[in-house]
C-alpha cells in the first residue's frame, strides 16, 4: 500500500514540475541553477504543443513566463547545425534585451548563441554576430525590415519565428511593417504568437501568418494576474497629488510605476515627488536615448524607486520586483490597463494596482471592470488621523525590535546629567515622531457620504436616460404605426 502511494505521489510531482516535458539535460540544469520549481500555466499549456511543432496563439499577460513558455520548447528543438535558427520580434529594444537574456540563460549549456537587433546601435556589430554564429535573433520590427529589404543577411531562414507582445506592436504602428517582414520569411516555419490582448487586427494578423494554430488563452476572470490587489480611490481632481503622495507615504512600497496620460504631467509629476523626498524619474517619448536608458538602470540598481511614464514610454520595460502600479489618470482603454498593471505582480510576486479616479470618470472605471473581468476593491485615502496611528503602531514595533548598540549607554550617561529618565524617554519618542511628519490635509478624497450621494445621483441619471430612450422608442414605435403618418409624410423632400 505504502508502496503505490509513494509511487502515484512520484507521479504526480512529476506531471506537476518541468521534468513532465522531458526537456534534453542541459536545459534542465539551466532551469535547477536559475531557481526554477513548477511551470506557470501558460508553460504548462504551451510546452508540449509549441515542442510537437505546431503554430500556436498565447494570450497571456505580462509576468506570467511566457518568454520561458516559447523559449524552453523552442532551444530544446533546435539542431545547432549552423544559421539563424529561430527569430524572436519584439516591440522595443529593452524587452528585445531581456528576451535575448533569459533565451541565453536557458540555453547556455547547450552552447546557444543569441544577438539583439534594433535601431540606433552599430550595423556592423549586429550582423557580425549573426555571421559568426548566432543561432537567435531578437530584433524590433524598424530595424529587421531594413536589414531583410536590403538583404544584408544571407540565407535567412529561420525555422521558428516569434511575435511578442504582438498587440503593443499594433500600438506602436508596427503591423505594416510586420506584415511586411513575413513577406521575406520561409512559408515552411512554425510561428508563434503572443499577446496580452486580442483586439481585431490581432486576430486577423494571426490568421494570415500562422497555420492552423491551437489557441491558449486565458479565461475572461484571469485577463488580469491573479496575484494582483487592485484598488480605486474616488477624488476630486485638484487632489490627484495630494492623494498619490499619500498612498506613497502609507503603502508598503518597493518599486512603484505611475502612468500619466502626456509627457507633460509626467516631467510635472516626476518633479513633486522628488520635492517631497522620493527618488522619482520621468519617462516619455521626448527623452533621448541615453537619458532613457540611465532612467531603466536607475530603477533595475534600486537607485529610483518610482518611474512615472506614459503608456508608449513604458512599453516593453519589463522590471522585476515592481510592488506597485499606479494609474494617476485613469488609461483610455481596456488593454492599455491590462499592460500597466501587468508590470507588478510578475513571476509568482504578489502586486497591488491602484487607480485615481474622479465621479466623472467613473462611468470609464465601470466599463474597464466589466471589459477586463476584473474585480477592484474601492477604497478611502487614510487621513492624518489613520496615518499617525498607523505610523505609532510602526514605530512601536521598530523600537522593540530594534537592536542596542554599545555606544548607546554614552548618550545615556550624558543625558542622565542634567534629566531624569522619564524626560528622557519622552525626547527621544518626540524626536522620533519628528520623522514621521505627513504631508497634505487630513481630509483626502471624496468623503463616503458624499460619494454615496455621488453615486445615487449618477444612478437616478442612468435610470432617467433609460426611461427617456424608451419613452423615444415607444413614441417613434407609434409614429410608425400609424397617429402621425402624414406628419411625416409631410416632411419628405419633393421629387
């Protein structure tokens, strides 16, 4: 008996984990040495058909491992014989960097060779490394096209072709040049695409360029992670700073991105928060190069906490470790929320998601939640009062926990001269409460009284519109049926 448990218990560790895919050793080694325990269910889904050859079209969102979903199968097929086996396009230089990274540490032990292609670096050394060997190129669409128009690559005919992120190349003005580029590919490939949404031309695009492929995708409920806590405040719109630097001040934060609607509020933004301590960085399509890449760096070394960024400037910016999202404006549509809070919650990681929005705006909160099929929780800006009870109970704890140093018994003796302990005691609580200061009014957001009211109002409203519309209908209903048929009649233009 103990012996079948033991053997149906092995059994199922093992469907459970990477060995059920029967991936060549090396590869397995890379994934023991990068940490890796059980697969995400978009590897568990895509594996096995992308290793049977077939085409295939992932829904998945940002940090759920699709890069090791497409990649682990695809190294694990390749033959090594020489030539550019498989090509990965990538809506932007930094995700065509981060791919080409985690393809080089899967495939490290079996000798894969990868190089990055994109605008603004040296021809020369992007088409020196394919010469010499390169078995995956990771490139953005501008710079591929140039390259296959001019023929600067020979023989290229890669057996695998990847699209990543495909609707964010949609956004960027990149499906011509998509299209384009598989003009110049081999028809006998496997081809591959993922998305975190489906918008129309997606789909139209992928019928054109795949062959019979199986579709994954993840249920309407799941378009957002799971492992992401999503929250709304109701504000006016004069308080959007007030509010923001007070979540920042009360949230358990490590690397926060807030997304700003133009690259105006952004540079504003960027500048309040680092005048009130925070070490916040901007980022948007003005920005050169160099300054951009400075900024990624900046938030990859711990040396900013907080990027605020437009939705173009933050595609395809990929961070670990990214605690929180906040949307300062409410984004204009469905997918473009789905992208940002995609970037928290990654790889297993809990996330929190937090939006701003005013009564106004509602009605657009209202339209993403039933688009997405995601769950958000409303919530109050704590006050000053929440605040400094929240912070007492902080300060508390730190103190209890907080290690005596040897030296401490000097400030002691020296004090104990001239006050006793208890005054003591009590400057050195003052002194530490002295930090904790909070900024803004007490009074932050739309009181729940006045939203109730709010939301009445808009209630009675939607319900007024409805009855007028039917009240319309009904009316045009009887014109139609007879009463004021010569009425109309009366009103039509003249042969």
């Amino acid at each position: 008996m103990s012996q079948e448990t033991t053997s149906t218990e092995s059994s199922t560790t093992i469907e459970n984990s990477f060995e059920q895919f029967g991936f060549k050793r090396p590869i397995m080694q890379a994934l023991s040495h990068a940490g890796f325990k059980l697969p995400s269910p978009i590897q568990s889904m895509a594996i096995p058909i992308i290793m049977e050859g077939r085409d295939v079209v992932g829904q998945a969102h940002t940090g759920t491992g699709k890069t090791a979903a497409f990649g682990l199968p695809i190294l694990n097929n390749m033959h090594l014989k020489g030539g550019v086996e498989t090509l990965v396009i990538t809506p932007t230089r930094e995700l065509a960097n981060q791919v080409s990274d985690e393809l080089f540490k899967y495939g490290k032990n079996l000798g894969i060779r990868t190089v990055t292609v994109y605008g603004g670096s040296s021809y020369g050394r992007q088409l020196g490394l394919i010469e010499r060997g390169a078995q995956v190129v990771i490139a953005t669409p501008g710079r591929l096209l140039d390259i296959l128009k001019r023929n600067m690559i020979k023989d290229f005919t890669p057996a695998t072709i990847i699209l990543d992120e495909a609707d964010e190349m949609l956004d960027m003005g990149f499906l011509d040049d998509i299209n384009e580029i598989f003009s110049y590919l081999p028809s006998n490939r496997q081809t591959l695409l993922f998305s975190a949404t489906m918008p129309q031309p997606i789909k139209k695009l992928a019928e054109r360029i795949l062959v019979n492929p199986e579709f994954i995708s993840i249920t309407k409920g799941e378009t957002t992670n799971k492992d992401i806590a999503q929250q709304y405040y109701v504000i006016d719109e004069n308080e959007r700073d007030d509010a923001i630097i007070r979540l920042l001040d009360t949230q358990e934060t490590h690397k926060v991105v807030v997304f700003c609607r133009t690259k105006r509020e952004v540079d504003r933004l960027s500048n309040v928060l680092s005048a009130v301590g925070y070490s916040a960085k901007g980022l948007h399509g003005d920005m050169e190069q160099r300054q951009r890449e400075s900024v990624i760096r900046g938030l990859k070394s711990d040396g900013v906490d907080i990027l605020v960024a437009t939705d173009v400037a933050a595609r395809g910016i990929h961070i670990n470790d990214v605690s929180h999202v906040i949307n300062f404006h409410i984004p204009f549509d469905p997918e473009s929320y789905v992208h940002r809070i995609g970037r928290t919650g990654r790889a297993g990681q809990k996330g929190m998601a937090i939006t701003l929005v005013t009564p106004l705006e509602f009605k657009e909160l209202q339209r993403i939640k039933s688009k997405v099929g995601t769950t958000m929780e409303h919530a109050f800006i704590p006050s000053k009062h929440d605040v400094k009870k929240a912070g007492l109970d902080r300060l508390i704890h730190d103190i209890e926990k907080q290690k005596i140093y040897d030296e401490a018994h000097l400030i002691l003796d020296a004090l104990k001269n001239d006050m006793d302990m208890e005054q003591i005691i009590y400057k050195l609580a003052s002194m530490l409460l002295d930090n904790q200061r909070i900024k803004g009014p007490n009074h932050i957001g739309i009181a729940p009284e006045r939203l109730e009211k709010i939301m009445q109002n808009l209630d009675k409203r939607g319900n007024d519109r409805h009855r007028s519309g039917h009240r319309h209908r009904s009316h045009r209903s009887r014109n139609r049926s007879g009463g004021s048929h010569r009425s109309h009649r009366s009103r039509r233009p003249r042969d």
